[in-house]
C-alpha cells in the first residue's frame, strides 16, 4: 500500500512537471531565467549594479506572472490571432515598462513609480484569479479556481521548505560530520532550486484546467463554515457594538471623532467583505435564509459606521493637512460606501466585482500622470512656497532658523512638518530648492514630541572621482552605513559600536570639522579601538545636541585581514 502511494504520487508530480511546461511555456521560460539571473547573483559578487539587479528582478518575475495571466485568459478565447498579438503587445509593453523603471528609479518621482507599480502587480495577480472567468454566469468558478490556487499554493510551500530544510540539513550533516567544506553559496542555490524554481512549477502544473478549471458546482466547507458563524460572525458583531456605542458616545457630548476610529472600520469592512466571500458557495448551494440575511446585514450595518470614518479622514486633513496615506485613506472609505451599496443593491449574487473594483481604483489612482503622490508632492511644495514667497531660496541654514524663529510655534511645526515630510518620502531633491543645506526638521512634531535643539551640525560627502587606497596587509572590506544613531558624547569623542566584531570605533570632532568646512578633502582614515581595524569614512551627518548626545548617520568601508563580513546598507 505505501509502495502504492509513492507511486502515485511519483506519477502525479511527474505529470504536473509535464503539464507545465506544455500549457505554460512561456511562463516556465521566465521561471527559467529568473532561475539562471538568481544563479548568476549569487555566483559573482555584485556584477551589476544596484539598479540593473532591482530591474532585471522585477522584469522577470513580473514577467513570469504576465504571462500565467495572459495563458489563462487566452484558454478562453476563441480567436488564436487574438490572444497572440495581445501577448505580444503586453509583453513590449512589459519590456518598455522595464527600461522605464531603470531610468526612473531615482529622483523625486521614485515614489510615484514604486507606488505605481504596486498597484500594477496587484491588478496582475487579481487578472490570474477572475480574468479567465469573464463569461462565467456567476462567481462560483472563479471562487473554485481561487480555492484552488490556494490550497495548491500551500501544498508547493510546505513541500519548498521541506526540500529546502531537507537538503540544507544533508549539507550542513557533510560539513559537520565528514569535514566536507560546503560553501554558503551551496545553502543560495538551494534556496533557488527549493523555494523558487521547483515550486513555481509545480504550482503551474497543479493548477486545474479544461472542466476543472471551470468547474461550476458550489464547493462549500464545513469547516469554513464553522469558523465563519462561530468566530468571525461574533468578532465582527463586538466590532459592530463597540463602534456603534463609540458613535453614541460621541454625539451625546457632540465632539468629533478621533481619528484613529478610521482604521477600527477598516478592520471591520475587511472582515466583513472576508465574510461574504467565504459564505458564497453556501449561499448559492443551500440558498439558507440565515446566510442571505447575513450577506444583507453585514453591509447594512457597516454603511452608517463609514460615515464616522468619513469624519475621522476629514478631522486628520484639518489637523495635519494632506499625506499620500490620508489619500488613499479617504479613497478607501469612499470605496466601502461603494462596497456596501452594490452588495444591498443586487443581494450579493456576485462578488469577484468586489477586489476588481479595489484593484481598479487603485490604477486610477496610482498609475495615471495625475496621482496621489504627486498630488500631495506638489500641495505641500505650494503650501510651502506661499509661505516663503518673500524669502530668497534655496534658504541657508541661518536664513531657515530665522524664518522658523519669526513664525508662531503652530505654523512653525506645521510648515517644518510638511519639509520633513518631502525629504522623507521623495528625498533631499523635492526639497533642494528650496533648503541649501541638510535640515534634521527636529522641533516639535505632530506627535507633540520635543527633541532638545542642535548646537552643531557637521556634514561630510566623498567627492566623486576620488579614489580610495586600500591599506597595505588587508583584502576585505565591508561597507557600513550607520543611520540616525543615538550616541553620548566624551571629550569631544563619539564612540560607535561595530558589534559583528565585537569592536568601537572613536571619532573625535575635530577631526571632522575640516572635512566640514572643506569638502573637496579626501575621506578620512581611522581605526578601531581594540583590534586596530582600519575605516574609512566616507560621508556623515552629525547633529550635536544641547543635551551632549549626538545623532549620528555614517557611511564607510571597514578593511579586514582574514574574513568578508557582509553588512547590508540601509
């Protein structure tokens, strides 16, 4: 009976193994070469920069899940033509996308694209679950297929991290036992081989198709079920009373809602929509008058709750003004009004329209040249620019701590606020023409926090085109990038802890503040206090504290004798 089974089983991954590669040929031919690219960067030490890494990464693996889409969709349509040249064109346009994004990924609009972006590969992996159900009558098999990709999405995980545990257990086991040198790249190619390229196929392989793949018999779960009317249902009907109390509440003493309560009918309308999606298949199968008035209330109940959020959104704008969060936010909120009318409009008799719409909203929002990040990059740079319209820019940093000592505290917190806010979210260069230096943005925020006052600022910057020499005896170097640390000051010294090594380095403040006042000088050499390891600094931004603590954000190469050290750049 066992020798049964493992034939079976044999047999079924065998022939999902088969079926992959004919129904999914182009999908597997990414697979393939996202697999070799992976090889290729764990191979040789950095071949290609940074960008050109990200970019090639994105196009393959996005490419990979283009290509799932356009297959599953072309099995429905009649027209071969058809379905070849729209690949081909979404593939060009894929390819056009890719070479954008190189060109694209720094600057002001970064946050533009990644958004964008994000949004792009939502919408992809939703066209994998409902595009090809486009004709159906109903949800029930885009609900099947889902269900479907799940489960078999579970299975390909725990069968990647057994072979991945397995394997890496069996070489680790050479190492040890056999004194067998396993370098730690063969841990990455297994990584690869076990947790990508292994389970991709078989989930390609395991997915349904032809009858299966539109099987149109509902399929609901005892099991889900009863987790829905017996934990979910409950949870959701505390989140209802103790929302509807907190909106009593607040009329009785006629105040406005904090606006924190925003996300509580988040939370409630995400299980609420988990809730009807889940209770479909019973619905449509048993069609039991509990479930319809469950699909019925659910929304009814939530819809006036969406009004106190509307007012919580509304009280953050005019507390805080506009943020690419608050955007989205207040679109999220106007989409669950949506949400709640079409489900007591048609009773709930489909619901793939439900993540289409989300995901749709999304684009319009994100991808269009018009978009929420550029709408809140450009609000805040007005607000700003009508505030110094009177002022000469760039401001110098004595020109930046007048103006903020002539406003009222209000405005002064409001206004360096909003700075912060631009050099956080789109960088030094949204801001660079308007602040000529770089600005720690630390007095009071909206939070109400207090940071004790900068009494020095010292900053530092490699000139390009300087060349660094490696000291004589050393062969590996580390880059290390400390950010914002909070460090205590003595005798003019900060210490910095390298805890990989178990070693400080010491800066003394004078040696800094020529590289301050000079920029064009080279980077400068120091070493380690117990071991004697060379470093050289690179950049810094130190802000001296009233309080004699410093904030201290470095970058340099650390050089060792005897071993790489590897320390990811934040």
């Amino acid at each position: 009976m066992k020798q049964m089974h493992i034939l079976q089983l044999s047999h079924t991954l065998g022939t999902a193994f088969r079926r992959c590669a004919t129904r999914f040929p182009v999908t597997v031919g990414f697979i393939l070469a996202l697999t070799v690219y992976l090889f290729l960067m764990t191979d040789h030490t950095d071949p290609f920069q940074e960008r050109q890494f990200v970019v090639w990464g994105y196009y393959l693996s996005v490419g990979a899940l283009l290509s799932l889409s356009l297959h599953l969709w072309s099995e429905e349509v009649k027209s071969r033509r058809t379905a070849i040249v729209t690949q081909l064109l979404l593939h060009a346009l894929l390819v056009a996308d890719a070479v954008f994004l190189y060109h694209q990924m720094t600057g002001t609009r970064f946050v533009d694209i990644a958004i964008a972006h994000a949004a792009g590969i939502l919408a992809l992996g939703l066209s994998v679950l409902f595009l090809p159900f486009f004709r159906e009558k109903d949800d029930i098999p885009a609900w099947n297929f889902t269900q479907n990709a799940i489960g078999t999405l579970a299975i390909v995980a725990l069968v990647a991290a057994t072979m991945c545990g397995g394997l890496s257990l069996l070489a680790f086991s050479l190492h040890k036992l056999f004194d067998i040198d396993i370098s730690h790249k063969c841990y990455l190619y297994i990584l690869i081989l076990c947790g990508e390229l292994l389970p991709a196929l078989l989930f390609l392989g395991l997915l349904p198709q032809d009858e299966a793949k539109h099987d149109r018999t509902p399929q609901p779960t005892a099991f889900l079920s009863g987790i829905i009317h017996y934990l979910f249902l409950p949870l959701a009907g505390c989140y209802l009373v103790v929302l509807y109390v907190y909106a009593g509440t607040i009329i009785a003493r006629w105040e406005l809602p904090d606006g924190w309560v925003s996300w509580l009918v988040v939370t409630l309308m995400t299980g609420c929509i988990a809730i009807e999606f889940a209770l479909y298949p019973a619905r449509v199968k048993y069609g039991h008058r509990k479930d319809r008035l469950i699909a019925r209330l659910l929304p009814a109940l939530a819809l006036p709750l969406l009004l106190l959020m509307s007012i919580g959104i509304a009280r953050r704008f005019m507390d805080y003004g506009i943020t690419i969060n608050r955007l989205y936010l207040a679109t999220l909120n106007a989409w669950f009004y949506f949400v709640c009318i079409g489900l007591l409009a048609t009773g709930a008799r489909r619901i793939s329209w439900i993540p289409i719409s989300f995901s749709a909203l999304f684009l319009l929002t994100s991808v269009l040249p018009v978009n929420y990040a550029g709408i809140t990059r450009n609000a805040l740079r007005a607000d700003i620019l009508k505030a110094l319209e009177n002022k000469t820019l760039p401001l110098s940093e004595e020109a930046y701590e007048a103006w903020m000592a002539s406003l009222p505290a209000e405005d002064a917190e409001r206004l360096n606020g909003k700075l912060a806010y631009l050099q956080d979210w789109y960088g030094k260069q949204s801001v660079d023409d308007i602040i000529g230096f770089y600005v720690p943005y630390n007095i009071p925020n909206e939070q109400g926090d207090v940071e004790v006052g900068v009494i020095e600022r010292l900053h530092y910057e490699q000139p390009e085109g300087v060349a660094v020499n490696i000291p004589q005896g050393y062969t590996y170097c580390t880059l290390i990038r400390l950010k914002d640390v909070a460090a205590s000051m003595t005798n003019g010294q900060i210490r910095l802890p390298f805890s990989d090594i178990k070693d400080t380095l010491a800066i003394r403040l004078e040696a800094l503040r020529p590289l301050d006042a000079d920029g064009s000088q080279p980077p400068l050499v120091l070493r380690t206090v117990k071991g004697g390891a060379p470093f050289m600094l690179t950049s810094f931004h130190i802000f001296i504290r009233g309080d004699g603590k410093a904030d201290v954000t470095i970058c340099g190469y650390r050089f060792d004798k005897d071993k790489i050290i590897i320390q990811k750049c934040n």
